[in-house]
C-alpha cells in the first residue's frame, strides 16, 4: 500500500508538510508507525525543521546517522538552507548518481538543483520518479518559473489521471490555475480558502495563497484580511510581507514601510531581487530618453 494513499498511515503527516503546518509536522506522534514507515516519517519531520529556519540543528542531527541515501539528501537540503550551496549541489550530483531512483533523492535533490538555478538538471534528477507526486509538483512548479505553462498543464493532467483527487495535485492545478488566470483563478481560490478557512488545515502558506487568489480576482479588502491573519500567526513571514506591500502598491497605499520591514526581515527574497534588477532596467532605459536642451 502507498504509504501516502488515503488509507496510508503517513497521509496525515504527509498533508501537513504541503499543508505548510511544519510544527504539526515535528509534533506528529510516529510511534505507532510501522518500520518501513520510520524512516519516511522522519524524513518529513526534518524537512519541516529546515522550514521552520532549524537547518543548522538538522544538519549536526544527520550527520554519523549512517549512509541512507534519504538522510543524505536531507543534509544536502539543510546545507543549502545555511547558504552551503557548492557543498549541496555537489552532494546532490553525487546522491543523483548512486540513488537516483529513490523517491527522496529526487524531490530534495529537485529542490537544491532548482534553487541553485541549475533548472535542467533539477528536471533530470525529477524525471527518474515513478509515481512520486512531490516530483511532479516540483517539476509543475520549474515549468511555471520557466514561463512554460503548456508543459506544467501536461505533467498536471497526466497526474491527475492516476493521483485523483490528491492534495498535491489540487495544489499543482491551482498553481497552474493562477498562471493561466480567467475562471481559473476563481477554481484556485476554492482550494485555497478551503485549506485556509478550516481549522484542520489552516496555515500560513494557506492564507497567504488564498489571499494572492483574492488579490487577482480584485477582492482588496479580503486579501488584506488573509494576509493580517497570516501575519499574526507568523508576524516575520517573508511571503506575508511581500504580499502585503504589493497588496499596499495596488490600493496606492506608501509601500515604503513594507519594503523596509522586508528588507529587513529577507533580504534576498526574490521580490527584492526582482524589483532591483528592473529598477536598474528603468533606469538604463530612462537615460535614452533624456532631454536635450538647445543652446
């Protein structure tokens, strides 16, 4: 049986990861798990510690806990995390080689490559899945940073064809959803807030997702609530923020303050890059066009 089935024991930890819930995650109660399971489950557990800005903690747990490929990949995640991207793409070039057909490898290995900017071979290490839905996901997720929405539709239509009406699936086409925009956003925005609105399920990544649906169906003052809620649960989430000051540029509110705090908060956040590299655009172009007085 898939462990991560509707009748898998590892569903409800399993949802909380995607669900954003990381503290659920550390808590959940693995005693009972079958051996084969233990491992997984851990797996899961420390991956939400890295969410939860403990990486460094990670990295010193794994290390001389033996050669288990997953634990490898772990630390490879944890490496990056702290900024020790050479090291963890290394460790991923390596751990693609010798275990590129396990499960874990793929997804942590996917995520590494991807952030280090190496898209290709993060779509190589993710094409070796059979049946992985945290790879598809992930290569749901590249193609939309690739502005390739036609190859993200695909890989989410194919999955849906033998995933049904799994929560990373939902979550993929509503990604998808939101790119293509029209009706779609409305069909993501139902995903969303039913994540985001029920006890069960409701997270950080939750509201802010609801809000960024709410945002582009122009329903301002919801938005906002979303996100102040998701502020109060995490008064230092990057995505709030940014969210918040695009949210404060599109109501014509002074975003001076948010940008500050989220400067601040993380600096290096890609809203921050990307506002950067096309101010300096603007400006390289706003030079041509300098008038010319005449004597």
């Amino acid at each position: 049986m898939d462990p991560y089935s509707a009748e898998g024991e590892l569903i409800n930890i399993h949802n909380h990861f995607h669900q954003g819930q990381y503290q659920a995650v550390v808590d959940f109660d693995t005693s009972a798990l079958s051996p084969d399971n233990a491992l997984p489950a851990r797996v899961l557990q420390l991956r939400a510690r890295v969410a939860l800005g403990q990486a460094a903690a990670v990295l010193a747990d794994v290390k001389g806990e033996g050669a288990a490929p997953e634990l490898e990949a772990v630390a490879a995640l944890a490496a990056h995390a702290l900024g020790k991207t050479e090291a963890a793409v290394k460790a991923v070039e390596r751990l693609a080689v010798v275990a590129g057909d396990n499960a874990t490898v793929q997804t942590l290995g996917g995520t590494v490559l991807q952030a280090a900017g190496r898209s290709e071979e993060a779509l190589a290490v993710l094409g070796k899945h059979e049946g992985n839905l945290e790879a598809v996901a992930l290569v749901v997720q590249i193609h939309l940073q690739q502005n390739r929405n036609d190859l993200a539709v695909k890989e989410v239509a194919a999955a849906r064809r033998w995933a049904q009406d799994s929560l990373l699936v939902n979550l993929a086409e509503s990604w998808v959803g939101m790119r293509l925009g029209g009706d779609k956003y409305q069909q993501a925005f139902y995903v969303f807030e039913e994540l985001a609105q029920a006890p069960a399920t409701t997270s950080v990544r939750s509201l802010v997702s609801q809000a960024v649906a709410e945002l582009h169906l122009g329903r301002t003052e919801e938005a906002q609530a979303a996100l102040e809620e998701a502020m109060k649960k995490e008064p230092g989430n990057a995505e709030a923020i940014a969210n918040l000051l695009v949210l404060s540029v599109v109501t014509g509110k002074d975003p001076k303050e948010l940008t500050s705090t989220l400067q601040k908060t993380a600096p290096q956040h890609p809203f921050l890059s990307d506002l950067a590299e096309k101010s300096e655009l603007f400006d390289k172009a706003a030079t041509k066009y300098k008038a010319k007085v005449a004597a």
